[in-house]
C-alpha cells in the first residue's frame, strides 16, 4: 500500500528433496511461499501437492500460517504448454492460493508479481509495532580490574 521500500528474502529450495533434513528449517517462519512450477512440464504441476503437503506439516502448529502463492513459470513458452490454466486455477481455488505466471527468463510479469505479492503480504500479515523506550541516563560503570574467568562460553 503505498509507496514502501520493502526488502524480501527468497530461498529457492527446489533442488531440496522432499524429505530433506534442511527443508522444514527454511519453510517454518516463512510468512509466504512460493509454489513454482514449469507450465511445460506436467510432472513439475504433479508434484505441488507434495510440496505443499510438506508445508502444510511443518506449518500446522505455527501461530501463523504462511500465505501461499501458485506461480507458473515459462509463460515465455506458451506454445509449448502442457499444464492447462484452467488446472492451474482450479488449484488455486481448492487451496486459497493467489495466482500468478511469469517468465523468469524474460522477466515477464515478475515485478508485477512480487509487487501485487509483497501487497497482500502487507495487507494480510499480523503487523509488528516497535516502540522506542528511554531508560534512566545513568552512565554505565565498570570495575577497573574485572576479576578473570577460567571458563569460555561461544554462542
């Protein structure tokens, strides 16, 4: 909503296998995902509903739930097309996904895709407010020889 600098984070965990022990740890937090899929491939469409089975687990016990989008890559190559829009929308609509298609390769759609996603982020998401508290102005002091610790502590 408005004009707002916003910085995102994108993990592409694609080249993750399913049950990979690194998957949950990039998919618990996430405040939105991604489902992406090549509209040439059929089998790339298929394999959705694992992701997303896979999100769903990781996420169900979350305060929040991530928002999902369902993006169909390669719009570049329409002609080649075998994942048919109207399977794609009908995904969406059985999931309550937002839906999108782009072409990483041209860049085709891509700006408009994160701006109208980064938009529903902001309107959807629980909003954090920070305030700034003034403690006491009392200086701090330290001991002119602090006694010497036989112990170390990394974190």
């Amino acid at each position: 909503p408005g004009n707002l600098n916003v910085t995102l984070q994108v993990w592409d965990v694609g080249g993750q296998t399913i049950g990979g022990k690194m998957l949950d740890k990039y998919i618990y937090g996430a405040q939105g995902i991604l489902l992406v899929y090549d509209i040439t491939n059929c089998q790339s469409f298929e394999n959705l509903e694992d992701w997303y089975n896979v999100v769903k687990k990781v996420t169900e016990e979350s305060e929040t739930q991530p928002l999902v989008a369902l993006v169909g890559n390669k719009i570049d190559l329409e002609h080649m097309r075998t994942v048919k829009v109207d399977k794609h929308q009908r995904f969406c609509q059985e999931n309550n996904f937002s839906s999108h298609f782009v072409s990483a390769k041209t860049g085709d759609s891509v700006s408009k895709k994160n701006k109208v996603l980064v938009d529903f982020f902001l309107r959807k998401l629980r909003v954090v407010k920070a305030d700034i508290v003034n403690y006491s102005q009392e200086p701090v002091t330290r001991t002119v020889n602090p006694p010497r610790s036989s112990m170390c502590a990394v974190q």
